[in-house]
C-alpha cells in the first residue's frame, strides 16, 4: 500500500512540474512579446471630437497639420456618424454614412487623405454595445421583422440590472413588441444581441466598409468590456446597489473576449478599447499580446488621481481617501510597464485635468509624459492646458445626457436642485465637449514659453527614450 501511495506521489509531482513547465514556458513567451511591443517606437494618439468643431469634418481638416507638428500617429476620431442626438454621437442610426452636420462622405475622405498625407493614420470610434432606437435594425426589431427580431436583447420581464449612467432600470418596456429591452445606457440605446451571428456579419461589413474602402486603419472601442451578456436577472438589489446591479453578467465575461478575437482576427489594424480593468489580469486578457486588442485605454489609473479601483468616487463618503497626484504618477508608472496601455488624463468623456486637480497645463502635461508609457492618448487642446468652460446654472442648457439622468434622479428623490446642478457641474461631460479656442492656439504657437511649446518639448524627449 506504502509503494502504492509513493507511486501516485511522484506521478502527481510530475503532472505539477508538467504544468509547471508549460505554464513557465508560456509566461517566458509572454514576456518575449512584451519585450518586442516594448521595443517599436511609441505612439501617441490625439482624439478629435466632431460635435465641438463648428465648421465640422472642413474645419477639423485645417487643423491636422497643427496635430502632425505633435508628431501623433493616430488621429482618434469620435463618432461622425449620423446619430439621435441623445448621447453626444454615441447613439448611432447609420454606421456607414456621415452626420451632414459635419459635412459629406467627400469630406471624410480629404480628412483621411490629409492624415496620411501628413504622416498620421485615422482610427474612428466603433460602438458595439448598442445602437439608437431610430437605427433601422431597431425599428424593424420592433415590428418582429426576419432576420431583425432578435438582433437586441428583449426579455419577457425586467431583470433588474441599473444603467451605467445612474443607476436606474437598465429595462424599458415596449408596447409594440409586448416585451422589455435592454438599455445599460440611456433608454434611447438599446444594446445589441451579441449571441446573433448576424449582428457579428453586420459589423464585420461596417469594419470592411471603413478600412477597405474608406482608409481607416484602425478602431477606439467603445465600453468595449461590457458588449458580451449573460442574459439573466441579477440577485442584487437595483435600489441598493444601482448601476452595479446586473454588472456581474455583462462586466467583461468570457465571451466578450473571444467575440472581439472573431470581429478583429487576420485585420492588420490599430485597435484600442475603452476599458476599465483594475487588475493586470483582466486588461491581459483583453489586450496583446495575449487578448484581441492591439491596446487597452484603462480607465482604472488614469482616473486614480480622485477615483478608487477607476470608478469609485473619492468623495463619496470615503473620507480617509484623498485626491493624490502621487497615487496617479504611481499608477500610469506600474501600467505604463505594459506596452498596450494607453496613458491619458482627458476625453470627451473626462473634464479638463487642470480643473479638477488646480494645476497647470504644463504640470499635467509633465505628468502624463514623465510616466514615460508606450503610448499616449491627448485629446484635443490639451495641448494649450485649457480649463473646464464656465457652464451655466440652467439644467435645460446642458447636453450632457448623462449629467441630465443624474440632475433628474437627484432631484426625483427630494434633493436641491441648485445643490444638486453645483455638484454635477464640475463632473459633466459637456466640459470636455466646446470648441477649442484657434485664437489661443495661434497665440501660443507663437509663444516659446507656452503650454503648447512645453507640450512638443515633453513629446520629443518622451518619443527620444
């Protein structure tokens, strides 16, 4: 019995050493590829966002060759598509046609032109979480149109899930199809069925549609961890626990992953996704070299200056926990270690770095280029170190439809309004999403001591190490 015991011991501590091997093997793979992506030149991304040029893709042309002396590589452009006008182009009603309040398809094509002319290549903002409930798909989705019927996510009952911009029913009922669908954004969102092949073949035709036939080299994914779902009622409680309700069965689940794999797979493309990915593991699975993403722009240390784990507001009675410049270097320091994070302090999404910290354009700047990353996403005249704009004291003048649902939820429950629009103001969207003003950047252009002259300095020396 003795021998017998001995026997399977060292059959079991060679199956571990096996394991072992392999899984050494794979890590010294990883890290051989890590070492590679490391060793390509950097890349910096600038995003330009359609709805605050005026003068539209015309506009937006001009003034690439002030991008190109940034020395970017990528020209991240923010939905152009047309759109429902709910959610700052996020809610799109053709995925193969332009806004015309930004111009023609003519335009977009010199836009591209130019780009390339001038060393730089277009990536556009792909959103395959949902559509706007004026698309074509939903609209037919909603009559029980073949093959439309099932390429949205409808329930016989609401499944309790909170939407990710306040916390409320993430379900809306509908009288015509007699059944809920799903929203984790606004209602006028409703999110696609990723389990539909035909929705992977719709999308497949829009990236071939872009890439082959318009010059567009790449992608910015939007929400790209949440398109996968487990499509079921979740066990906690909407009224307690909010937007986190349902989070479990979309947030980042095994399928997104492999969905991404099928949509991107044998394209030779940029593609980086929005995420928000607390652990290294979870940003690995997503993002080269072993998931399907070219880069990963992670919100989780980028927002950490006032933000735990990405997404948990600091002062939301956590008072033991300050805002912290040196937790932020810290962060983009410990991901900027791998070559697929994209470093960024501003977006449309994000209101001026400058406003929420007190400091100066030339400090953030130094920041967000002295953590010395791979790559950096700058977003447009965060070059000159511009503040958040005053906005105004009137709920009805805001656009921003997330600071909207917030206002209303707020002030539903019996707080403030004037309190309640004092706290949002500095939060909203609607910061990030005025015009730039050319006036100033032709002034600093010619002004050796500018934030936009410190800006090409720090580029220069981040691209030289």
């Amino acid at each position: 019995m003795r021998k017998r015991r001995q026997r399977w011991l060292v059959f079991l501590m060679a199956i571990a050493a096996m394991f072992a091997v392999i899984s050494g093997f794979k890590n010294y793979q990883e890290e051989r590829r890590l070492d590679e992506l490391r060793n390509t030149p950097k890349i910096l991304i600038y995003e330009m966002y359609p709805a605050a040029w005026p003068g539209g893709l015309s506009q937006m042309t001009e003034h690439l060759e002030r991008v190109a002396n940034l020395q970017v590589n990528y020209v991240w452009l923010a939905p152009c598509y047309p759109s429902g006008g709910v959610d700052g182009g996020y809610d799109v009603t053709d995925f193969m046609a332009i806004d015309p309040a930004y111009g023609t398809m003519e335009d977009f094509d010199e836009f591209v032109r130019t780009a390339e002319e001038l060393g730089m290549s277009v990536v556009m903002d792909l959103v395959l979480n949902h559509t706007s409930n004026q698309h074509e798909w939903f609209q037919k989705s909603l009559a029980g149109e073949v093959p439309y019927r099932d390429y949205y996510l409808w329930s016989e009952k609401d499944l309790g899930w909170g939407t990710m911009f306040d916390g409320s029913s993430a379900f809306e009922w509908n009288e015509q199809r007699q059944q809920y669908y799903c929203h984790i954004y606004h209602k006028s969102q409703p999110d696609l069925n990723w389990d539909n092949p035909a929705v992977m073949a719709e999308f497949e035709k829009i990236i071939d549609f872009w890439t082959l036939k318009r010059g567009v080299n790449g992608f910015r994914i939007d929400s790209v961890q949440l398109i996968g779902k487990k499509f079921v009622k979740t066990h906690l409680s909407r009224e307690m626990f909010g937007t986190v309700a349902g989070l479990l069965n979309y947030y980042q689940i095994s399928k997104t992953p492999q969905l991404l794999t099928q949509l991107f797979e044998g394209r030779d493309l940029f593609t980086f996704g929005e995420m928000t990915a607390p652990i290294k593991p979870m940003f690995n699975q997503m993002v080269a070299p072993r998931g399907p993403l070219s880069a990963g722009l992670n919100l989780a240390p980028s927002n950490s200056y006032d933000k735990l784990v990405g997404f948990v507001d600091i002062g939301s009675g956590i008072g033991f926990v300050k805002p912290s410049l040196d937790r932020l270097e810290d962060e983009l320091t410990k991901w900027g270690r791998h070559p697929g994070f994209v470093a960024m302090l501003e977006s449309h999404d994000v209101p001026r770095f400058t406003s929420r910290t007190g400091i100066d354009g030339k400090e953030a700047l130094s920041i967000l280029f002295g953590a010395d990353t791979h790559i950096v996403a700058l977003y447009q005249g965060q070059e000159l170190g511009l503040t958040n704009p005053e906005l105004g004291d009137d709920i009805a003048a805001y656009k921003d439809i997330q600071t909207i649902m917030r206002y209303e939820k707020a002030v539903a429950a019996g707080e403030n309004p004037q309190e309640v629009l004092a706290k949002l103001k500095p939060e909203s969207r609607d910061n990030a999403r005025v015009p730039i003003d050319l006036d100033e950047y032709a002034r600093q252009e010619e002004d050796e001591d500018s934030c936009l002259s410190h800006a090409m300095w720090l580029i220069e020396n981040w691209k030289m190490r």
